[in-house]
C-alpha cells in the first residue's frame, strides 16, 4: 500500500525527539539540585536503573496537582523505603515511604510541580542497594510560582 504525502518518519518520533531535546534543555538546573538531594538521602550511594515503577501523565495542563504512583517490581524482592525525587521543584525531595512487611510497596499521591521535569522514583533496599526509573512529565502550567516570581 502506498501512503502520500508521508516523510517516512512516525509523527510519534518526531514529538518524543521535541520533547527529549526540551528535557534535555532543562537538565544543567535540575541535575545540581537533584544531585544535592541524593547526596543529602543517599550519601555516596547512586541509584542502578530499575527496582521501581513510576506512573504519571506524561502531559499535565495544570501543575498544581499531579497524579503519580509509585510501585516496586513485583519481580524483585520488597524495598524497605520507596522516594519519589522532582528535581526542578524548589525542593527537590518529594516524600518517602518506609515499608514494613507484609504492606505493600507502592503509594499514589497527587503532587505538585513547577514545570517540566523529569520525575524520579528510586527503592531503597535494606541491603543498601537502590534502584530508579525516570519519568518526563510536560507541565503545560506549573505550580510554585512564586518561586518564580521573587518577593513582592
């Protein structure tokens, strides 16, 4: 079957590529605060990638309230902590849960953030191991604006 008028190249490409260089625009300001987040929670301990699930919108009209829910992988064993991280909030740190057996190591919340970021959910495991996964979420209005703003 023949298609005209088509470049060759998805449409969905072409938005993750928009999306992907506008995240990656903004990561220089959010890694250094992320990065003083981690370090004051984790010390010298860095994150491996997965452990953990993070469920948001990957598009938000209002940032005042975002649904988000963070699970561990069923295939691993349980954590005893799950974070969730949002690294252009004016704090970066957004909760913790500590787990004790048998609950469940998941949490739903509604957050709010600042802008467009990418949220990060990390699992901490009482052997010190620690596991994350990143979301981009594209807030078309933050919240905090009046980090934004300055005193008045």
């Amino acid at each position: 079957m023949k298609r005209y008028g088509h470049s060759g190249l998805p449409r969905r490409a072409v938005i993750q590529g928009m999306a992907a260089s506008f995240t990656l625009s903004l990561m220089p300001r959010a890694s250094a605060g992320l990065e003083a987040a981690l370090q004051a929670r984790f010390g010298d301990r860095r994150p491996d990638t997965g452990g953990v699930e993070l469920e948001v919108s990957s598009l938000v009209e209002n940032g005042n309230s975002v649904a988000v829910t963070v699970r561990a992988d069923p295939s691993q064993p349980s954590p005893s902590a799950l974070h969730l991280f949002m690294p252009r909030n004016p704090e970066p740190w957004g909760t913790s849960f500590h787990i004790q057996p048998p609950a469940l190591a998941e949490f739903s919340t509604r957050i709010r953030l600042s802008g467009s970021q990418d949220l990060m959910a990390l699992a901490e495991w009482s052997d010190g191991r620690l596991g994350a996964t990143a979301v981009s979420v594209m807030v078309t209005l933050g919240a905090c604006a009046d980090d934004l703003y300055g005193e008045f």
